[in-house]
C-alpha cells in the first residue's frame, strides 16, 4: 500500500498545480487521473493574464507561453439581434491567450512529476473510506493508497464528492458542446461570445489554424445549436464534439476533515463567462498552501478558516 501525505484526484490545472505546489514542499504527494495523457477538455481554452504568477511558482510560465497558441487582444459580444460590442484587452508582456488544453494540462501534469508527485495515470477511484486515525483509504484499480489530506480535483462530476455524499443535485440542466475546428479566414486575434435563441456560443482561436468552438444550451435546444454551428462554420454534419453535463451546480465546500475540493470540482468558475482555468489555478494555490501548513504541524482551524476566507 503506498502511503501518502497527500493525494490528488484529478490532473487538470487544479489538481496539477495543487500536486506540484506541495511535492515542492517536500511532501510526499500522489495524482491519481482517470485519463491518459495528453487528452482535451471540454473547455474554452483561454488562459488570462494572472496566471502566470501562479506558474511563474512552478517554474513553467514561459514554457507555457513557448506552447503552441493563440494571443488574443479582445473580446467581441454578439447579440441575438446582431448587435456587436467590442473591448480591447491591454497590452501586457505575457497577455491573454488561447491554448488547447491537451498541451497545457499535459505540460502542468509533467511537471508536477518532475518535482516529485507519483503520477497514476488511467486510474479510477473505486472506493473512499476514512479510517481510525481520520486518514482516507483510497481503493483504485488494482491498487489501494492511503493518505492523510485527500483532494478532490476531478471536475464538476467529480467521484470524489460523489463518493463522499457532498455531490448535490444539477440547479438547472445545461449542456455544453466543444471542438477545435479549422480557423475560419479573417477571424482575428478576438474572442466571441455570440448569444443566441437557443443558447450561446463561445468562439477564440487556440492556434493559426484552429478555433475553439463552444456551444452551450438546454437539451431541447442543443441540437438547434449544433445545426447552427453547421451552417455558421460549414462544418460536417458527423462533426465531433466533446460534451460535458451538466454544465452548472451548486458551490461545494469541504465538509469533511482532511477533504479539500478545488477547482471545477469545487464550481470556482467566474458566472459571465464561464472562464475557469485561473480559478482552477488559484483554487489549488491557495489548497497547497493550506495543506502544506497542515501537514507541518500548524494549527488547523486557523489555516482552514483563512482558507474558507481565501477561497
């Protein structure tokens, strides 16, 4: 049994970031990620400009800006009548852009790795269970782990609230279609958010020669959406999409001792626009540093409740 003084469920920007902060520490760290990568994301794949403090800590800021990408100078919105309003983002050094996650989380996993946590990739959490001494017994295929602080970092249908009876029921059900498709010509270094009958569309280029294409609407009008999508880009009709539901549930806190929840897990998502990866960043930030204080021997309760105000 390997154990463990903390360990991660989920490899995505909270969970790596959270894994790579405390391995750095010192402490011994397990991620366990259901998936192989690289792999996407249902996502629209924008990184905004306060994320490179918190990769700056990792070391990786400019070997994520060095990945293929996108920059990106503005935002225009698009109302269902036709209306346009268009803002310019400032002009920063290391400013907004639009990356697919498949290189951006495949770069933050690895280096949680190279500073020390023991990756499980294609690793699904079976089982939960706390035992005498308030650790968690985590059972995964063909493996078991213990821990003395579990993260739950595994998106907004995470096991880990389910197992853990903090998973609440969908406040209204949503749908969220997504591709990379070929960058039309004349786009433009913008983001789009085109509101629409049905439901919106979020549009940003993630490189020069694709665009990342999100759809978002109630399962009655998702396939409206998608037929707009058809006309709109000239795409396929078999064209595939990535789908993720539902899209939106009510906050999560940790209710449990040594449970920590973050990111998309923890629905630390900005309402407007649906931008998460900063937040998923911040969110494992402020975990790693808690956790890291925790394991050191500080008092809890005060670190767990400048943790709540923090978070």
């Amino acid at each position: 049994m390997e154990v463990v003084d903390v360990a991660v469920v989920g490899g995505g920007p909270a969970g790596s970031i959270c894994a790579a902060l405390c391995a750095s520490a010192g402490l011994r760290v397990a991620l366990i990620e259901r998936e192989k990568f690289p792999r996407e994301k249902v996502c629209g794949d924008c990184v905004n400009p306060a994320c490179w403090q918190v990769l700056e800590q990792i070391g990786i800021a400019q070997e994520v800006w060095d990945l293929p990408s996108a920059a990106l100078r503005g935002v225009e919105f698009i109302a269902i009548g036709g209306q346009k309003l268009r803002l310019d983002f400032a002009l920063n050094e290391h400013g907004m852009i639009a990356i697919k996650r498949s290189h951006f989380d495949n770069l933050l996993l690895n280096r949680a790795r190279e500073l020390g946590a023991q990756i499980h990739e294609e690793a699904t959490v079976v089982s939960l269970h706390k035992t005498r001494d308030c650790d968690w017994k985590i059972d995964i295929v063909r493996e078991t782990l213990l821990t003395r602080i579990l993260v739950g970092a595994d998106g907004r249908n995470s096991t880990v609230a389910h197992l853990s009876n903090l998973l609440p029921a969908p406040e209204r059900e949503r749908i969220a279609l997504q591709a990379h498709i070929p960058l039309p010509r004349d786009f433009g270094n913008r983001i789009v958010l085109q509101f629409l009958p049905e439901g919106y569309s979020g549009q940003a280029p993630v490189n020069n020669r694709e665009l990342n294409l999100c759809l978002v609407g109630l399962p009655s009008t998702i396939s409206s959406l998608r037929a707009w999508a058809e006309r709109q880009f000239n795409l396929p009709a078999n064209q595939t999409w990535r789908t993720i539901t539902p899209l939106t549930r009510a906050p999560i806190t940790a209710r449990r001792e040594n449970l920590f929840m973050i990111g998309d897990a923890a629905r630390v998502v900005e309402p407007f626009t649906g931008e998460g990866i900063y937040y998923a960043l911040q969110s494992g930030e402020l975990a790693a540093n808690a956790i890291v204080k925790i394991v050191r021997g500080e008092d809890r309760q005060s670190i767990l409740r400048e943790y709540v105000r923090a978070h």
